[in-house]
C-alpha cells in the first residue's frame, strides 16, 4: 500500500500561550506529528517537533550518514536492488543458519 505525503501541520504560537498550555502543547507535537512555530513579539523564535523526526535531523548532519545515504541511492538507480521478499528470504536463511552453527 503506498501512502500518500501529507502536508504536516504547523501552528504560530504565541510564547506565553505555549507556556500555559505546554502539555497539551508536547501532546499534540509528538503525538499527532504536529509542527508549532513559538513567536515572541511576533517574530519566530523556536520550533518545536517529535524527537524521533528531531534524531532523523541530527543523523542527517553527519556527513559518513549523508555519504552512505549517496552511495544507496546510486546503487539503487544503477540497478542493484533486489525485491524485498527476495531479501527477507534470504535474511531468514542465514538467521537458521547461525541459530545452526550457535547450537552446534
């Protein structure tokens, strides 16, 4: 099934409702995938997001992920992948494998 992107809500808020409501605020952020832009005079401050999305970011700075994630995508477009069921198979049979040679 393939998913269809949704455009993610983001939300302005004013610093001093955020600080009121900041549990329901954290809720709705890492819950329903929400983005909230904090304000202070109506200039943007700080962002707030999920931590998991946060982590991805973080990853995505270092540049050996960036690099692993180039070379991928290279190989995918030249054609070496494989279909996932192929891999699973595979990947199931050394796991029999191991379990083999452990108990042995």
């Amino acid at each position: 099934m393939v998913r269809k992107a949704t455009k993610p809500m983001i939300h302005r808020l004013p610093l001093t409702k955020a600080r009121i409501n900041l549990g329901a605020l954290v809720r709705r952020v890492h819950l329903g995938k929400e983005y909230v832009i904090l304000e202070k005079d109506g200039i943007p401050v700080v962002g707030l997001m999920d931590i998991n999305e946060f982590e991805d970011y973080l990853e995505l700075q270092d540049p050996k992920v960036r690099a692993d994630i180039k070379k991928s995508n290279a190989e995918y477009r030249a054609g070496k992948s494989r279909p996932m069921d192929e891999f699973l198979r595979e990947l199931r049979g050394e796991t029999k494998k191991a379990k083999r040679r452990a108990g042995a």
